[in-house]
C-alpha cells in the first residue's frame, strides 16, 4: 500500500505538515494526493476508532454468517447489495469457505438483532443459511487494543 495510505490509516488526523515530513513532499502536494485518493474513491471516509466498553449505551453486534445461492448472472453481488442496503448491516464482505457472506449487524439489543435476522435477514430470496454470533468484548481493532494503554509485557529480546 502507498505510504500515504499507510499513514492516514493509522491515523488520519496527521497533520499534511507532518505527512510531507514523512513522505519527504510537500503540504501541498500531500494535499493534492488526498483530494485525487477521495476523488478517485480509493479514500470512502473518515472515522474515530471508538471503544464502546465505555459508552453508557448497551449495543449489540453480531457477527453473521450467511450461505447464499449465487445468480447465474451477478454472482453474488446483487443479493450482498439487498443485504448491505440494511441499515443494520455496518460490515459486509464475500468470504471463502462454508459460507459466503460475512456480516456485522447492530442493534440496540439482543432481541432486536435475533429479530432482524429472523424476519428479514434470513427471509431474502436467496439467502439459504445463517450462523449467528454475538461478540461479547472487544480486545483489538483495527490493529488497536481497546484495554488502554497498558505496558508491553512481553519479554525484551535483545541482539
């Protein structure tokens, strides 16, 4: 991946001062890069990395697996977006092995995400099986850990 990429997807709050710096550019040059990446659709978004254990509010995610029947023409790709449509869906991605859609969905509470799967989800023309599961804590995203800024405890190896 380009390096700018690199660093905006590390953090995208990096200043175009400090990004020219890395990139041995220019902030206007930076600049120019950013605005074709978003341009091109290469850059969808930016966003916070959260940490829901501390938000007051009780949300659900889960993680579906979902076994679909592919169409002779599209394959896959209008039934995955009927199903992105949702706006309980968050996350979609075409997987290999058992099943073919993985999905992350949320709700406000366990009900209503057993409910969205069970009327809507799995009731699409299409959608053969689901697998459901609920995550329960998250320790790691997006290469970040969530428990805070706790020391390295692993042992020191040196040359």
């Amino acid at each position: 991946m380009d390096e700018l990429l690199n660093i905006l997807k590390k953090n995208a709050r990096t200043s175009l001062e400090d990004i020219a710096k890395m990139t041995r550019s220019t902030p206007g040059a930076v600049a120019a890069r950013i605005e074709e990446y978003e341009k091109s659709g290469t850059i969808r978004g930016y966003r916070a990395l959260i940490n829901e254990d501390h938000l007051k509010e009780d949300r659900v995610t889960a993680v579906i697996e979902v076994k679909v029947q592919p169409e002779r023409e599209g394959g896959f790709d209008r039934i995955a977006r009927r199903i992105s449509g949702f706006p309980e869906v968050t996350n979609m991605h075409l997987m290999s092995g058992k099943y073919d859609l993985l999905l992350f969905v949320e709700g406000d509470n366990l009900r209503k995400v057993a409910a969205f799967v069970s009327e809507r989800l799995a009731t699409l023309d299409g959608v053969l099986s689901t697998g459901t599961h609920f995550m329960l804590k998250t320790y790691k995203q997006d290469g970040v850990l969530m428990d805070g800024d706790r020391a390295d405890d692993r042992l020191q190896v040196s040359p």
